[in-house]
C-alpha cells in the first residue's frame, strides 16, 4: 500500500458513499460474504473489501447486473443449495435454485446452464462497441460519463478528465449538458473525413 491510501474504511460511511440505505449496504456485504473487522464499536473493511464493494455497485449501476449475477461471473462463491435439494439440481449437479425473491438469479442460473451444454458462449466481438457509438451518433443519443466510460473501456474520472470535448476512435465526444442522474451527458458525433 502506498503511503496515503486508507487501510480500514468504515462501515458507517458506505451509505453515503453508495448512496444507499444501510441495511442495502449491510445486504450486500452479506452477500460478498464480506466481515467487517470490528475495532470496539465501530466496524471497518479493508481495502480488497472496499474495492469489492465498488466493483458490486458499478456491476449493479452502470451495467444493470445484479448481486447475484456479479458473484457468480467472479466465481466468490457456489450457489446455495437447501435442506433436501428442495431447488433441485441439474443432471451434471449444477444448482437452479434461487435465493427466495430473487429471480434474477434463478435467470441467470438457467442461462449459464444452458450456454454450459451448447459448449460455452461465443467470444465477445471486440468491435461491437463502435456499432453502438454509431449508433449514439446516428441517433442523437446521448450517454452519461459512466455510461461512455463502460464503452471506451475507461474510468467515469478519465473521461471528466479529458474536458469538455475529446476524440477518440473516430469519434468526437461533447458534454451537452446533465442527465436525470446528475451526471454528465455527452453528444456524440461522427469525425468527417
């Protein structure tokens, strides 16, 4: 660790932090099968943890995934079976059953299974990313930082650092304003040649 950079994070200011309600800050730490280490009555997470905890909330917010569906593409932990395998389980031992209230989940184990016995998914096309900046230019649309960042493979504080106007991939970006979320919106144009 490099000198400045926290070692404990508190718990107390993960709410905040995620602009969530605690007891969704405390689910989710459950989830992760994050303990927070206790120093008399004040409870802390260490960075991994924190870090952890940030990817989870990008996963959710940014790309729309749920908690789920984040620790099974980590592999954090295998899918709880109940009493008697009450669930049921798949022919290879695979487990389809999903937390109560949680369909996501149930979705995502039913897909995973399949795409697991038509031999695994196709590889992602590394170009699919200018169709949809295509797409945003033809379009008139106008995507959030965050929304741009997950396109451009960069971090939402990359892209607030180029400015208010970048090129890139043949594309040239302009802040046009906010979106309902408070973040930044960004025109997309196509470069003339």
């Amino acid at each position: 660790m490099s000198r400045g950079e926290i070692d404990k994070f508190p718990v107390s200011q993960l709410p905040s932090r995620y602009d969530l309600a605690r007891s969704a800050v405390y689910k989710r730490m459950d989830q992760l099968g994050i303990v927070p280490e206790r120093v008399g009555n004040r409870a802390f997470l260490n960075v991994a943890q924190v870090k952890l905890m940030d990817d989870l909330h990008a996963f959710i917010n940014h790309q729309g995934g749920s908690a789920a569906e984040f620790i099974e593409a980590r592999g954090l932990r295998q899918p709880r079976t109940s009493p008697g395998n009450a669930g049921g389980s798949a022919a290879n031992g695979s487990t389809l059953a999903p937390t109560p209230g949680d369909f996501g989940s149930l979705i995502s184990a039913i897909v995973s299974e399949v795409v697991s016995r038509l031999g695994g998914a196709p590889a992602p096309d590394p170009m699919h990313y200018f169709d949809r900046l295509e797409a945003a230019a033809r379009n008139g649309w106008m995507p959030s930082t965050s929304e741009l960042a997950e396109l451009l493979d960069l971090s939402p504080r990359d892209i607030e650092r180029l400015g208010d106007s970048f090129f890139e991939a043949g594309f040239i970006f302009t802040r046009a304003g906010y979106r309902k979320n408070g973040e930044v919106a960004w025109r997309v144009t196509k470069r003339s040649r």
